[in-house]
C-alpha cells in the first residue's frame, strides 16, 4: 500500500524572515538558552511570542518580567498562568490566578480559566465554586455595560429597559472573552455529575445561548435524559438535534445507546453503524457494536469488530477479554453479567478553551510544520509528534497538520490515533486526497476492507486519474477475494500512470526551498501494479500472462532481484531450462535471499544441459 509524505503548503514570506524564525522555534523547542529577540520588544511581546510557539517555560520567565516591570497590569498573570497550565504545573497556575484576582476581582478571563484549571485538575466542586463567582462578578460587569451606554439604575425605566435587554448588555461583555461560554458548561456538566438535572440543563442551555459548541451541550442535554432511562425523550431529542446541527456521530452514538435498552437491537446495530461511519476512531462506538452482537451470540460478528479494536488500541484490556470469549463462542447466560454497553465519550469532556494567537496563525502553523520536519529528518520522531500533538491541542484547524500528525503515528504504527488525525484531516478539507489515501491505508491494515474500499473510493472521486489509487483499490479487491476487480483496477494503474520514476531519497535540502517533503521520488506505481498482475496471474496458473508482466517490472526496476526469481521459476516448469538458468543466475547476482535454494536449483538445470537438453 502507498506511504507518503506530505507537508503543508507554505506561505510565501520573506525568505530571511521565515528562515529566523524557523531557526528561533527550533531553540525553543530543544531547550536551548540565551535566547534574543528583536531588541525593541518589551518582556510581555516577547512572552506573547513564546506562547505562540509553545515555549511555556520561556514564555512564564517573559511574563515574570513584564510583572516585575508593571506589577498593576492586567491580565498578566492570567496569561502566565496559562503558560503554566500548559506545562503541567496546575499549583503554580492556581497560585498565579488567584494572585490575579485579589489585584483585579472583576478579571473574567482570570475566573474562566481558573475553572478550566480546576475541571481540568478533576477538582469539580472548586471548578463550580469559581463559575458561581464569575456569574457574580459578570452581573456586575453587564450593569457597568449598561451604564456606560447611559441607563440609569435609580429610574425604573431603565431598570426595565435593561432587564428587556440584558443579553445585548451580555454580548458587549462576551465580544472582550473569547471563552466567556465555558463556565456555563462546566456548571452543567457539575450539575448533571450531582444528579440536579433541572439545574444542568438550564447552565447547558445558556452555555449554548452564550457560544458554546451546541453539539457537545446537546449531548450532555441528550444524556440527562439517558441517566433518567427516559429512553424515548433521549430519541427524541437527537432526532430533532440532526434536523438542526446536522448528522453527528455522538447523536448516531446516543441514539443507539437508547433504543439497545428499548430492546430494538436492529435500530440500535444501524445507530452505531452511523456513527463509526462518521467518527470511525471512537473505539467505543466498535466496542459497543461488537457486544451487541456478542449478546445476541453472533460471535463471528463480535471477534471481527473486537480484533480492529485491538489492531487500534493493542491494551485494550476489556476488548481482550471479550474476545478471548467470543472466540470460543462462550455466552454469558445471566442477563446481569451481560457486557453493558457504555457512553464514556459523554462523560470524558475535553473543554473547549480558545486561546488567542498574537503572532499570524498561517505563519505559526507553516513554522510548526517545519520544524516538526526537520526533527524527523534528524531522527527525532516522538519530538516531532509531540510538537504538533501539543499544537493541535490549542489549534486543530489545520488540514495539513493533522495529516502530517497522523503519519507521524502511522510510522509509529499507533493506528488508533494515525485514524483519529488523518480523519480530522478529511473533515477540515474535503478534498485532501492523501488524508483519504492514508484513512484507507490504515483501514487495510486492520483488515476493514469495506472502509478501506469507501476511502480509495474517495481518493478517486477527487482525482479519477491517480493511478495509485487504482493501485490501492485492486489490493483491497484482491484481499476481498474480488479477483476481477482487483485485475481491473491494477491495469487502470498501469494505464493512468504519468511516468516512471526511480525510488531515491532527497539527500541535501536547498536553501532556496520552501516546500520540503521527507520522500521526494516515490516508486512507479507501475511497477507496484505489474507486480501485483504478475503475481495474480501466477496464482491462476496462467503463465505467459504472468511472465509478460514480470519482464514488465525488470523494465522498470532492472536491480529488483524478486521477478528474476519468478521468471526462472515460471521458465523450470515450462522446462525451458536455458531462460531458466539465465533468470536464476540473474537472480544469485542481485539477490542472496534465497541464494542456497537458486544453486541447488542451478545445479540441477546446467546437469540437465550438459546431458543435452535445452528442454526437458
């Protein structure tokens, strides 16, 4: 299957500028000291910077600066300790919000985030205590709002007047925090945790109200319901969600879940088969599908989905287990022992806070790409999969970054989060034919041959010549035992190949360069294709078929030492033995793999011809 490299389109910029820094991001990145920057940037700027580009630990050094320079301005120690909750230091970022607001006890930003640290710290009650006091301190901020565009508390006009416009007085306030939802989600995500749904349900809805991500407050709205086993309201309400928000893979998800525990096993099996097809990197979703099939003893069923969870997640305890049973088609009888489904993905939150970039993000992103390459070239893999791990965390908008992300995991053969990037990939650009090239390339390692074929599909929907492509598709026709398919597709290969080119490696990077792959020539696809025919041929007995597309990749790759073999083979049994002896000999010059069998099989044919024969 096809294996590519590729790099996010860089911006054009100044050359001497991107290559500074380019170089300034790589310092940051290993850790280096002593580090400068333009000599007219005040400590804030300059920390600003090194949020940008991820270097927290310089970046907390900038912001005590800029502190200690102006310890009365705002929002500093709010930023810094940001710094510190992206390093992992949630003490010290505690410390610095709370130094935060006994200067400044109206700061939003500083509650906001206070909460996230908390929530994100599993520290949901102080999380909640933070929320309520934003809520305070925000009904203070929207009457100075309402004051500042003259409204006068002392009248009762205007009271009136502002409570009728109360969330235009709010939406002043919210154009100044971009994460000015967040608290409200995490006060219903506290209540529904506590069982006081009312209260959940009113904080998700106002969460929504005040720009929230509407799909993710709908879930836990959909869930309220679920915790009440009030199975057909939870029905409802997705149904009505997808006429609004559009198919999601969690309504498909919580949809299945409802009518499972309606007993309509049917409905439940096509909820969940939506929402692999839409999110097919949330292993619950498989784990789900697979143990209604287990429960309803369709063991065969069970095993195949269980066995594409493990080639995704490998310590995978409970789909083990489940697989160890169902492999010996072993039922549990008691209806309580039953495996049960679950709705995790509900309750493993990942809130959604925004942070503002100072520096061009287009620039941000090319730069993070860069260096990300430039590490793998220096065989620094794992730095490079953490740096773009750790940005896409902050910013996930970029295409190119979750591709490149995904490869990086592919190569590390961690196919569950390989799957989880490149498809993310597909949903920011529609049309990234190689994100859809690697979705299929990871399908076909775990043996999910149908998604596999919906992906190679794809890849030749957006472009209906790219003979890899057609490549791709006859291996999985092939491994579908679809030999016909499999035979037509690899000819469309040969025929919508463009050119040959040989496999090397880029060895110098120019200096002049901008777009920089790690694999500049890739193999003729050709090749790849006549390989596969000459194969297919040979395993149906049809020989001359097989020995024309043999010669066929010596033509294209004369240094391959396999066809050599086949072709000396093929020429044995048709007992021709002076082009038998000639491939063989050819082979023994370019290959040592099977070098003791070749001369055993040499041995045997040149007897044969110094007793007379040319043929047997």
């Amino acid at each position: 299957m096809k294996f590519k490299q590729k790099i996010a389109n860089i911006a054009t910029t100044q050359k001497a500028k991107f290559i500074s820094l380019l170089i300034l991001l790589i310092i940051f990145f290993l850790g280096g000291n002593n580090l400068s920057l333009e000599a007219e940037e005040t400590p804030r700027e300059k920390a600003e910077s090194c949020m940008d580009f991820l270097n927290y630990e310089e970046a907390v050094h900038y912001y005590t600066q800029a502190i200690e320079d102006n310890p009365d301005q705002k929002d500093l120690r709010v930023s810094q300790g940001y710094a510190y909750f992206r390093l992992g230091k949630y003490e010290d970022a505690v410390k610095v919000l709370k130094e935060e607001l006994a200067l400044f006890p109206d700061n939003l930003n500083a509650f906001i985030l206070l909460s996230y640290v908390y929530f994100n710290k599993e520290k949901l009650k102080e999380a909640e205590n933070i929320c309520q006091e934003f809520s305070t301190i925000l009904k203070k901020a929207v009457r100075e709002e309402a004051k500042k565009k003259g409204l006068d508390f002392s009248r009762q006009e205007d009271r009136k007047e502002f409570e009728s416009n109360y969330e235009y007085f709010v939406d002043k306030v919210r154009n100044n925090n971009p994460n000015f939802s967040l608290p409200y989600f995490i006060l219903g995500f506290y209540h529904k945790k506590s069982r006081n749904f009312e209260k959940a349900a009113e904080n998700f809805n106002l969460a929504i109200q005040r720009g929230y991500n509407p799909v993710e407050c709908t879930v836990q709205l959909i869930d309220i319901e679920l915790i009440r086993e009030e199975w057909q309201e939870a029905l409802t309400k997705s149904q009505n969600t997808i006429q609004t928000e559009g198919s999601k893979s969690k309504f498909y998800f919580l949809m299945g879940y409802a009518y499972y525990h309606l007993g309509e096993i049917e409905k439940a099996l096509y909820c969940f088969e939506n929402a692999f097809k839409l999110k097919p990197h949330i292993v619950e979703t498989t784990k789900n599908l697979a143990k209604i099939y287990y429960n309803q003893e369709e063991f065969k069923k069970a095993t195949n989905l269980l066995k594409k969870i493990l080639s995704l997640v490998p310590y995978d305890y409970e789909a083990k287990f489940l697989l160890e049973r169902a492999s010996r088609e072993k039922s549990v009888q008691r209806k309580e022992n039953k495996p049960k489904l679950t709705k995790d993905i509900v309750n493993k939150v990942n809130l959604e806070y925004k942070y503002v970039f100072h520096t061009d993000i287009n620039r941000v992103i090319n730069i993070m790409n860069e260096s990300a390459l430039t590490l793998v070239r220096s065989g620094q893999l794992s730095k490079a999969t953490k740096l773009i791990r750790n940005f896409i965390e902050i910013n996930d908008l970029s295409p190119d970054l979750n591709y490149n992300l995904a490869h990086f995991y592919n190569m590390q053969n961690d196919l569950g989060k390989a799957l989880k990037y490149a498809w993310r990939a597909t949903e920011l650009r529609k049309n990234l034919r190689d994100a859809f090239d690697l979705v299929g390339n990871i399908f076909f390692k775990i043996q999910d041959y149908q998604s596999s074929l919906q992906a190679y599909r794809k890849v030749i929907n957006i472009d209906p010549r790219d003979a890899m492509g057609y490549y791709n598709l006859g291996c999985v026709y092939y491994a579908m035992e679809d030999f016909d398919e499999a035979e037509k597709r690899w000819k469309d290969a040969i025929r919508f190949e463009k050119g040959i080119k040989k496999i090397k490696e880029k060895d110098k990077i120019s200096d002049d360069e901008l777009d920089i792959s790690l694999i500049v020539f890739k193999p003729a696809v050709s090749l790849k294709a006549h390989k596969s025919l000459a194969r297919f041929y040979l395993n149906q007995n049809l020989m001359e078929k097989a020995l024309e597309h043999f010669k066929k990749t010596i033509e294209l790759a004369p240094a391959d030492p396999e066809p050599y073999y086949e072709l000396g083979k093929i020429y044995q049994v048709k007992k021709d033995i002076n082009n038998a002896i000639y491939y063989f000999e050819k082979y023994l010059y370019l290959g040592r793999k099977k070098e003791i069998e070749v001369k055993e099989l040499l041995k045997t044919l040149k007897e044969k011809k110094e007793d007379g024969h040319s043929k047997f």
